[in-house]
C-alpha cells in the first residue's frame, strides 16, 4: 500500500518550483496528511512532534522519535531519517531539527496555516535566524490528485459502498427474524468493523492518518443533527435512517452515506427523501471544470429552497477529500475556488427536520475534463433505500 517513488519524485519537483515562484528556501511540513503526501511516512499522531524539512534544492529530512525508526523503515520511507529519543526530552524535536538545518541555507521557511502557536515558536527558537511564512504552497498541491492517487480512492469508494450494504444487511436480517433490531452504536460497531476488517483482508501493510473507516448512524428525530453521535438507541420501524460513512485506503478518503427508512416510507418521508436525492443529483451534475466552488453550492442549495426548505439546510454542499476525509477546497458560499481537472468532492446537501428526521446523500465525486464521475455508486433512489419489514 505505497505509492511508487515516482509519484514523490514529481511531488518534490512540482513543490520546488512553488517554493521558487514564493521566495522561500524550503517547506517544514508538521501535520500527518503533508507528511505523507510528501514522504509517504505515515504515523500515529501523538505529542512526539514529526517534522518533515522539505528544501527547494536538496535533499529532504525526516525528524521522527525514536520509537518509530523501525516503522519508517517497514514502510520504506525513501528519505534520510534523523531521530529524537524522546517528548519533551532533554534534546527535543525542534533542537534536533535546529542542529541538522543549522548548516544549510534556509532563512525563508514555508509552514502550513495550521501550525498551533506552541509549535511555532518552539521552532521559531530552535531555527535561530530562519523566519517562517505561511504559505499555500503544499496545500494547493493537494488540491488536484495526481493520477497514482485515483485508484486508491477508487479502492476505498469500494469499499465504503459494501460498509453500506453491511449496515443495511445488519437492519434487514434482524427483521426477517424477527429479532429486536439493533441500536445505533450497534451498527456503527458493524459497518466499522466491516471495513477495518476489509482493509485488512486486502493489503499487507495497512497504514493511515486518521483512521481505516468511520461511521456516523443516527435514526428517527436522532438524524435530524446532521453531525450527531450514535447513540444507544434502537431503532424502529418507520425510521428514518442515516449510515454517514468513510473509509480510507492508504489514507486516501471517500465518503459514502445513504439514508434509509425502515418499513412503507410516508409521504412526508417521501417528500424530504426526493427533495434531498434531487439536490444532491442537480448538485453533482454542477460540479464540472470552471466553475467555482461557491457557484456549485449555491446550484444545490437553490433546490432544496425551491422546494420549500430552506430553513432545514444546515450546511453547505461539500468539501475536499483527499488524505484528509475534509480538505480544502470547500464547495460552499464564499470559496470562489475555480473546480479543475483531478479535484475530489463530497457532495452531500442534506434536510434536517428537527423531532421528525434528517436526511443526507453524499457521494465522493472526481472532477474530470469531461464532467464529474461519482467514484460511490451505492444505489440512491428511495425505492432502493427502503428496509422493508416482513409481514
């Protein structure tokens, strides 16, 4: 599960020459997603800080505790590796990267936005006379995947559509049993495991930056919060049903959720469900070359207002996904980022009724030259989505 060392080789050229049009000597990456999108080192976030010194000319340096040398070295990291013993230490992270960097020419030091204060100014210390800038330069980058990237989201898109089928098979045994039906966290236990178990089964070296699969599942008025948490409650015939799910492989994110109803959908149900399956329809279909991110959203949205319902909308379209499950660019009001060839969406309007129900579509969407291609492809009409009870 590694990308081939082409892949970092144009990465590396491509951000060298971002750094020169930006004035900077280097780039010091310090979140797990750059870290791997750069090196292909993928490790458990911690306390024990991870730096990866990405210069304009040169060769890159890797800064990791001690504790993960061996790990490194199983995923065949192709870059020189220098360690601390450990956090915080009597030789910390950043003196250690100080003392490697302390011959080397980097007076300009590009870091992400996301870099935490702490973190700054211990480097801004340990670098001496290096200033560093917040810069774009990796994250646009990352905006559009690059081709050896696709077939992993492909893999996971896969993968998620079965942790649906899972969830649903879980809710349809147990009423052809005629069993108690399972509680929430139950089925998010399941469509988890499922898809932990799947990336396992699949590939010999798993790795990741947050997480294999992820599950949000939430029914009857519990799914009318759009980012609620599973709770103990089982559920029912005539509920609404949201399976909210992620998987990654090689941390490359999809995401994929359906809304279900258990039992003879009421019109009311109906109503919501075709609002939302038209929005989200009307909304892939908007997402094409050219256009920006906050035009795509406002096509969306404008259908579910069409139909009455704007007061139920509590967010925006979509997002980026990448090695991150939510990545920029942000396919909502006020980012004007023009879509582009090799970009990765979520599109996922959704209908929130509060005490009645929630219902959410989503899809992980490629943009390409010649439109969007949906890499999910759980079915997503109504008729498909109804966990019918037996009589």
């Amino acid at each position: 599960m590694r990308l081939p060392d082409s892949f970092y080789s144009s990465v590396r050229a491509r951000l060298a020459d971002a750094l020169d049009a930006r004035g900077l000597d280097g780039f010091l990456a310090t979140s797990p997603a750059d870290v791997a999108f750069l090196s292909g080192f993928f490790y458990i976030a911690t306390e024990r800080p991870v730096y990866l010194w990405m210069p304009r000319q040169g060769d890159p340096l890797l800064v990791i505790p001690r504790l993960d040398e061996e790990y490194a070295a199983q995923q065949g990291v192709g870059v020189e590796t220098l360690s601390y013993f450990e956090f915080p230490g009597v030789v910390s992270a950043e003196q250690t990267l100080g003392t490697a960097l302390a011959g080397r020419s980097a007076k300009q030091i590009g870091v992400s936005a996301g870099l935490s204060i702490g973190a700054y100014r211990a480097l801004s210390r340990a670098l001496g006379g290096s200033t560093l800038v917040t810069t774009d330069a990796v994250a646009k980058l990352r905006l559009r995947k690059f081709p050896e990237e696709i077939p992993f989201h492909e893999a996971a898109a896969r993968i998620c559509d079965e942790m649906l089928a899972a969830g649903r098979e879980l809710i349809a045994d147990a009423l052809r049993r005629g069993a108690e039906l399972p509680r929430e966290d139950e089925i998010a236990r399941h469509v988890i495991g499922y898809g932990t178990d799947r990336m396992y089964a699949d590939y010999d070296l798993v790795v990741y930056t947050t997480k294999l699969a992820g599950g949000l599942v939430y029914a009857g008025p519990n799914s009318a919060l759009p980012h609620g948490l599973p709770t103990r409650r089982r559920v029912r015939p005539g509920d609404t049903l949201i399976l909210s799910l992620g998987a990654a492989v090689a941390s490359r994110f999809v995401e994929s959720e359906r809304t279900f109803v258990i039992g003879e959908p009421t019109p009311e149900q109906r109503r919501y469900y075709e609002a939302d399956r038209e929005a989200q329809e009307v909304g892939t279909q908007a997402m094409r070359a050219g256009r920006t991110c906050a035009e795509v959203n406002r096509i969306c949205l404008d259908v579910l207002r069409g139909h009455g319902l704007g007061e139920y909308i509590r967010h925006r379209q979509g997002h980026g996904i990448g090695l991150q499950n939510h990545e920029a660019p942000w396919v909502a009001d006020g980012d004007d980022t023009v879509l582009e060839p090799g970009m990765l969406l979520s599109s996922e309007p959704g209908v929130y009724v509060p005490g009645h129900a929630g219902y959410r579509i989503s899809d992980t969407v490629l943009v390409e030259e010649a439109g969007p291609r949906r890499l999910t492809g759980y079915p997503r009409d109504l008729a498909s989505n109804i966990i019918e009870e037996v009589r």
